[in-house]
C-alpha cells in the first residue's frame, strides 16, 4: 500500500512530531553498485520522417531484482522515450491507448495550442488511438510528457507513465555543447517510490486518506531512469545532464559529494544567457534544468540529495532519520574519451519580457488545506477541505480565466499550506519575483514551472491559442494537490 506509514498520523500536529519523522525512513536498500543508469530508447523524430508513435502499455517491471511489479510505461516497461525533435518541423504523433484505463497525453513545456496540449479534456479511452500534429516552434529545451486525466494523474505517472523530450534548434552545435546521447548528453530522470516487501509499488486512488494527498506520494527510495542507486559511465570530460524531476511530490536538493561547483545551462524553457555556476540545486516537481559537470579529474563522485526543505523534518531522507543526504546516483569517469572539454562563456540570451508590457495583473492563491510550519498557514489550523485556487477546486466545466493571445500577464502566486511547484500550461514565463527578491540566476530563464514557497510574480507571454473546448491548465505539479484540485483552466484567444 501507498504510505501506510503515515497512517497514524493526523492533524497539524503530526508534522513537526518524530513519530512522522521517525516512520519517513528509508533510502536503506540500494541495488547491488553495479545497476548502470538505464538510457531510455531515443527517438529521433527527423530520423523516421517525423512520424512518433508512442503506446502506454502495462507490463511488469523489477526495481527490485527478482521481485517484479506491475507498472505502466510508453512503448516500455516503466517510463518511455526520449523524444527528440527539430525546431520548424511539423511531428505526427500517435498515441495509441492499450491501458484498460482511460488516459491523456500532455506535452509539459510545449508550447503548442490547446487542441494538442494533451489535457484533462482530451481524453484517449482504452483502445483508441490520438493523433495530434506538432508543429515545433521553440528554442532549445528539455521538456516531457506524462498523462493528465483529472483524478488519475497521480497514480498513471507513479506507475512508470513519463518520457522526455528534447527540442534541438542547432545551436548545441553552435555552441559546442556536449550533445551525444547516451554518452556526454544524458537524460536524469528523478522519482521516489515506496516498495513493498515483494518489491511491489501500489498506488490506490480509493486508499489515499488526508495526509497522503496533503503531503503528495513520497516514496522511501530514489529511481533514476526507473532504476535504484545506479551508476552511470561517463567520459572524463564536460558531461551534460538533463535533470528531470518527474516526482509525485518531493523537492531534490542535489548537489555532488565532494561539492564540487557545476554550472547551469537551462531551465524549463530553454538556455539562460551564461552558465551558472552553483554547488547545489534544488528541482521541484516538474522542473526542469540542464547543467554541465566537469568529469575531467576522473574521479568517481556520488549525486546526492538532502531534506526535502519544504517538509520539515518529515522532509528527512537518510535511513536514521538524520538530515544527512544521501547518493542517488554515482559517475564514474573512464579515461580516454575526448569530448567536450570547455565551457561557453556566454549562451543565448532569452527573449525579453517587460513587466511594464503586461496588460494585466492576476492573483492566485494556492490552497492545499494543509497546516503546515509555515508562518502565513497558522489561520488554516484546522486543516479545511479545500483544496483549490483562489477559494475554488477545479471544474472541468468551469472557464477561470480569459488571456489574450499575444499578451503578457504579471500572475501573483501565493502558497498557502505549504510550497507550491506552479505550472502553467501553453505557456512560459519570467520570474519577476520570488519570496519578494529577484530571482537568483538559474531562475531568470524562461520556465514553466516555478516552485512557491509563499509568493511569486510571474510575467507570462501567451502566444498559444485555446478554446473552452481545449483550455490550457495552471495547477500546483504536486500530483495529489492537482487531483485533488488544485488547478484551474485558461483560454487564449
Ligand atoms: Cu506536467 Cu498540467 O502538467
Ligand atoms: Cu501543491
């Protein structure tokens, strides 16, 4: 079962107490050291005339060697493709659906209008195949695709349904980045999951009780590319890491064991104008960043993660309950491989976007009913059963905003409860603001996704159309709170 452990706890209370820190232990069984980072399958659109055919499937998957469960998986047995595509051409996609349950396929980060977008309307029942045309017209940008049927998105992505996607607009090549799949350019796709005993990971829509959907799915176990612990050989040289968290719910705090510095190269939306050299980085559900790492001293180094900072001590992910941080994946460097040795010193400047341009500003106060230790959550103590945006919970019949195509917006976000990841769909936006400072310098780029502790400003550009028919989505991308209701619908026109 799903978080069994947190069973006993209720109410405010619980958050801070050991009891629930004491039972989030975990992190304790990583697969034998010899588990190689698993490359998921890359298809390149370009390379079979733009034709992408992707089948969510359920089969059988072993996180845990010998003991299989069952997931599901696009044309795999857990996660997908990568799927890459060139700027200017026009993708025919098709989906075909062979889960016995009803789903969708949404394009995170693509900006492409309503009608493809993948929501919770475009529904792709069991059998039935879709086929969106995409055409691609965006910069470079690491980008993904998992299912959005309102109330199941949870558990359809906690069963292995996730791919990336990468949009190539020649200037890797330009800038000479490291650009070989597989070996210097690798996808990191980071989740958690919980398993039993028999290695199974359950997720049941009828079991989640308050606390489930309050706190999101955090698992005890870090997966990367679906596998535990695993080792990934690179050159010894710069390697690119395109970091995917495609968690349920929990925030990365990465950063290498030795601390060594790396730089950032994008974010959700694309490249930032130089890299940005950090030590450590945090990743929130559905975001996105490319960074470079120096491999060059070939010395094997750890990834690691610490406290999900955003969940108290409850946030704790080493075994004994310390806030120790712990591997999630090792490098190890093999010598004679002469790729990519130096960094740019500049890489493209995003488009700009003026706040004194926008012709509206909008609230958005994000509610997830949950008391937490955040100062601002003290008046919602008593844990209330809304969960939703601005006072309200999603409604699929309900149209909550109308922007106009070609505008800019300045959309205040406000978290109550706790912290955020918020989303927004057929869209990207600059971060004007963030905790009431300017953005630190990975955050300038364009993004999709922003993780709000307690109040962000936003200048989105809207230059995707969409219908009430087909609206585009902004929800918080913890998984359980946007099932539950933390979500609301836009047209653009
Ligand atoms: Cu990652 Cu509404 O999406
Ligand atoms: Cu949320």
């Amino acid at each position: 079962m799903l978080l069994t452990r947190r069973k006993f706890a209720v109410g405010c209370g619980a958050f801070a107490s050991s009891a629930v820190a004491d039972a989030r232990f975990g992190f304790s069984d990583p697969a034998p050291a010899d588990t190689h980072l698993p490359i998921p399958m890359l298809i390149d659109a370009a390379k079979q005339g733009n034709a992408v055919h992707l089948k969510a499937i359920s089969g059988r998957h072993a996180f845990i060697e010998g003991k299989p469960t069952g997931t599901y998986g696009y044309s795999a047995r857990v996660l997908g493709p990568v799927i890459r595509l060139q700027r200017g051409d026009e993708v025919q996609v098709t989906v075909e659906n062979a889960l016995d349950t009803v789903t969708t396929v949404h394009w995170h980060g693509l900006l492409t209008p309503g009608y493809n977008d993948g929501g919770p309307q475009q529904l792709i029942h069991p059998g039935k195949i879709w086929r969106p045309v995409l055409k691609i017209n965006q910069p470079a940008a690491t980008l993904w695709f998992h299912p959005h049927p309102h109330h199941d998105t949870a558990r359809q992505i906690y069963m292995g349904l996730a791919g990336m996607i990468i949009v190539d607009d020649g200037s890797d090549n330009r800038l000479n980045l490291p650009r070989t799949y597989g070996v210097d350019d690798l996808p990191i796709i980071l989740q958690d999951r919980s398993f039993d005993s028999d290695g199974s990971i359950g997720y049941d829509n009828n079991d989640l009780n308050a606390l489930d959907i309050a706190y999101g799915a955090r698992g005890d176990t870090i997966i990367v590319n679906g596998a535990i612990a695993p080792v990934a050989k690179v050159p010894a040289s710069l390697v690119r890491l395109r970091l995917l968290n495609a968690a349920n719910a929990q925030n990365f705090d990465l950063r290498f064991r030795d601390r060594r510095a790396f730089h950032v190269i994008a974010s959700d939306g694309g490249f930032l104008a130089a890299p940005v050299a950090v030590n450590a980085l945090m990743i929130s559900p559905a975001e996105r960043f490319e960074i470079l790492v120096d491999f060059a001293d070939g010395k094997t180094v750890a990834l690691e993660t610490g406290p999900d900072k955003e969940m108290g001590e409850f946030g704790r992910v080493a075994p004994d309950g310390s806030a120790d941080y712990v591997a999630v994946m090792q490098f190890e460097p093999t010598a004679g491989s002469a790729n990519v040795q130096h960094m740019p010193k500049r890489l493209i400047e995003p488009s700009v976007a003026l706040p004194s341009s926008a012709v509206r500003r909008r609230q958005f106060i994000l509610d997830s009913g949950l008391c937490a230790s955040r100062p601002q959550a003290s008046a919602h103590a008593d844990m209330p059963a809304l969960i939703g945006i601005n006072g309200k919970p999603f409604d699929i019949g309900r149209i909550d905003v109308e922007t106009k195509l070609g505008t800019t917006e300045i959309w205040e976000i406000t978290s109550i409860g706790m912290a955020h990841p918020f989303h927004v769909h057929g869209a990207l936006f600059r971060v004007l603001s963030i905790e009431g400072s300017p953005p630190p310098a990975h955050l300038t780029g364009w993004k999709d996704t922003v993780l709000v502790e307690d109040k962000a400003e936003l200048v989105i550009a809207f230059n995707q159309s969409a219908t009430r028919d087909h609206p585009f989505m902004f929800h918080c991308h913890i998984l359980e709170h946007e099932d539950a209701g933390l979500m609301g619908q836009y047209v653009c026109a």
